[in-house]
C-alpha cells in the first residue's frame, strides 16, 4: 500500500525543525514576549527605572531645588591612556605651549593650574538656541587627576551647573581645549551671560589644541580630528563610543523617555575626549623637549616643526634643524620646502654663502623653481656684482616662464616674466656702462 503523501503543514513543521528554526506558535510566543519586555521596560523608564543615577554613578551638587548631576572620577598619575600615562602632563614646559600655539601668553603654562574642558550641546551648529547639557572639567588635584562631568538633567538644571563652573573656573589659570576657542567656550559664554552669571574663562590664557595638532600634523595625516589625532598620534583605540553627530537626540530623547541608557556612552566619549586633552598636552611638550626634532618620529612632522619655527623668525633653529634634515630627505615637496625655507632663513641671517647655495641647490632639482632663480639673480646683482651670470640667469628664466605662459606650481610668490625682464634691462644697461 502507497504511504499517503505528508500534509504541507507537516512538511513545513519537518523543515523548521531540521533547520533549527521556530515553528509559527514559537514565533508568536516570542514576539509576545518581546512586546511584554517594551512595555515593562517602558513603565520602568517612567518609574524611574533608568533615570541617570541607576545607568552612571553620580551624585546631587547643589541646593535641593537646585542642582544638576555630577559624575566625578578621580585616576591615578600612572593612569595610561592609549601609549602615555595622565601625569606625564605635569611634565609640560610653558615654553613648548607657547611655540606650539604661537602665543606668548601661554609660556607661563601651568598644568597644576590648568583646567581641561569639554561640552556636548544641542546642536553642532551653535547659536542662541544650544545647550551646553554636559561639560567636563578636568584638573590635577592632590596627586591625581580629576575629571567632573557636569550633567543636565533637564533644563532647570542649567543655573546651578553653571554656578559651579565659574567656581572651578575661578581657581585656573589657562584653559585647554580642543576647538575650544571656536565652539566649546562661546557656547559657554552664551549660557553664562543668558544666567546672569560671569564667565570668568574670558580673563585667562587658552590653549586651544586643535591649531597646535594641525600646526605638526596636518600636512601628514589630513584629518586632525581629536579621534584621529588619538588613532594616529596617542595610540588609543575607544571601545563603546557613539557617534558624536547622535549625541544631540540622544539627550533630547533622554529628556521625553526618562531612559538614560543610551547616555553611558555620551558619558564615555565625553571622559575620553578630555582625557585626550590631557595625553595631547604632555606628548607634544614631551615631543618638543627632545633635540634636533627627533622626539618627532616622522620626517614630515619634523619639517612641520621647521615650518612653525620658521613662522617665528626662529631662523637660526630653523637652520640647525632643517640641515640636519635635509639629506633625509627624499621626497620632492619636502625637499623643495626645505630647500626654500633654508634660503630665506641664510638671508635673515645675512648668511649670503649658505643662501646663495642653498638656492642653487633648489635651482638644479627645480629648474622652474621661479622663486629661488629671483633671489639668486638679486643676490648675484646687488651683493656678489657678478653682472655676467646674473644676466645668463634672467635670460634662461625668461625663456622657462614664456614657454610655460603661467608661473609654474613650484613658486609660490608669483615671480613673473615682467619682473625678470626689467631685471634683465637693468642688468644690460649696468654692463653697457661698465659696472
């Protein structure tokens, strides 16, 4: 007798059992346990069930009708953060803050009297409208370093948060940020004025490390974000961060749910983002204090400290450095930087021998390296009088800039064929009388 052919359903049953997965009953329990799950979770959140204080330790500061929320954690000196301890920063010299960041008011830098600060707001975009809901000072305090993260638990919180900042605020002396001085501290200012309360921040030195990390590492890296910086300079790698762009909804969602989970990691990424300040800070004082550039490890980095000496009339560093460097050397743009930065700083120095060299050196690997050929032929005319060859030099750059028609990308001072041409008239005219 045939065997009757299974019913579909069996088949079905049969197939989700060989493969492990649920029949249609399983699956409803499951679906109905999970919709059981989101409304006891969400009658929790309204109870309080995952209100701030349950999600991140924390205490009440402030009067009790008038307080916000402080987390605060307090890490040891040899607290390593990425490949650098927290207390190498107390190490840090005044004078490399004050080159890095090309100000003098900073050479007096004290990291004992220092206050490291970070915001997340509202709105990336700034404006009136934008809140300051989290901000974190962090400063070294009887022998470790401190971090307090200031939080609002909704807006009523704001005034007395703020109250307690200008407290910490007035025990600094210089504030570090990172892109601080263009949206961390107006923000803050804003805040501050819209309460009515002083924002003493305005009177003290600010070290903003966003332009000290660009001044060394834009030229390599590009991206001087702080979370590149810290990938490509610190050595840190975050576990459990959020996308900075999410952190605005993420409180304003906080704020209509009561269910601060998503925030541990608004918590997380603002600590370490002022921890960073901290590593930053000691790394590159540590950087600047070794000689000859060499606490920089790539060459291209090191030539960015040239640049930056260079922009400080530091031309006898710039020389020292850029010397030693030079036969390094191999690529064609840090070559040609070098080369020119080398020659201007011989001329400040009234080192005609050096300059005149180093702009022949540019001249022979960048024929079309306008710039030099014009401050060669002047030194030829004006300084060493050999009429002969500073003529030979005009004629054969005029030749190179009138087949070229546009100045050639290697000069970058605009030197055109009319300047070498009135030269060149000038230069004639001079041997014609016999000078």
């Amino acid at each position: 007798m045939a065997t009757p052919a299974p019913e579909l359903g069996d088949k079905l049953k049969a197939l989700l059992a060989t493969k492990g997965l649920m029949s249609g009953a399983d699956l409803q329990a499951r679906e109905g346990k999970a919709r059981a799950r989101q409304s006891e979770e969400k009658a929790l959140a309204a109870a309080g069930g995952f209100e701030v204080d349950r999600v991140v330790p924390g205490i009440l500061e402030g009067a009790e009708d008038a307080s916000f929320y402080l987390v605060r954690e307090d890490f040891p000196l040899d607290c390593i953060h990425g490949d650098h301890t927290l207390g190498a920063a107390l190490a840090t010299d005044g004078k490399h803050i004050s080159f890095s960041a090309k100000d003098e008011e900073l050479s007096d830098f004290d990291p004992e009297k220092a206050v490291f600060i970070d915001t997340e707001t509202t709105g990336l975009m700034g404006g009136t409208g934008t809140v300051t809901f989290l901000v974190g000072v962090g400063y070294f305090h009887e022998g470790h370093f401190r971090l307090d993260q200031c939080f609002m638990r909704d807006y009523d919180d704001e005034e007395p948060m703020l109250e307690y900042l200008a407290e910490r605020f007035a025990f600094a002396d210089t504030v570090v940020s990172f892109n601080g001085k263009s949206f961390d501290l107006p923000l803050l200012r804003t805040r501050f004025i819209t309460n009515r309360i002083p924002f003493r921040v305005d009177g003290i030195a600010h070290f903003d490390l966003v332009h000290a990390s660009r001044r060394f590492w834009k030229k390599r890296l590009g991206d001087c974000s702080l979370g590149n910086i810290e990938e490509q300079i610190l050595g840190i790698r975050r576990e459990g961060d959020v996308d900075s762009a999410l952190i605005p909804e993420i409180w304003l969602s906080y704020l209509h749910t009561r269910d601060a989970r998503r925030l541990e990691s608004v918590f997380y990424h603002h600590k370490m983002d002022i921890l960073s300040l901290v590593t930053l800070t000691g790394f590159l004082s540590h950087s600047l204090s070794v000689p000859d550039g060499k606490g920089f490890e790539h060459l291209e980095d090191r030539l960015s400290l040239v640049r930056l000496h260079f922009s400080q009339k530091r031309y006898d560093e710039v020389l020292s450095l850029a010397e030693e460097m030079l036969p390094l050397l191999h690529e064609a743009h840090l070559r040609r930087d070098c080369l020119e930065m080398m020659g201007f700083a011989a001329k400040r120095r009234s080192r005609w021998e050096a300059m005149e060299n180093y702009w022949r050196a540019l001249i022979e690997e960048f024929p079309r390296h306008f710039t030099a050929r014009a401050e060669l032929a002047k030194h030829l005319e004006h300084r060493k009088r050999d009429l002969c060859e500073a003529e030979q030099l005009c004629r054969e750059t005029v030749k190179l800039l009138e087949a070229r028609v546009s100045i050639d990308v290697t000069d970058s001072r605009g030197v055109g064929a009319p300047s070498f041409l009135k030269r060149l008239d000038r230069i004639q005219g001079k041997l014609t009388r016999g000078f």
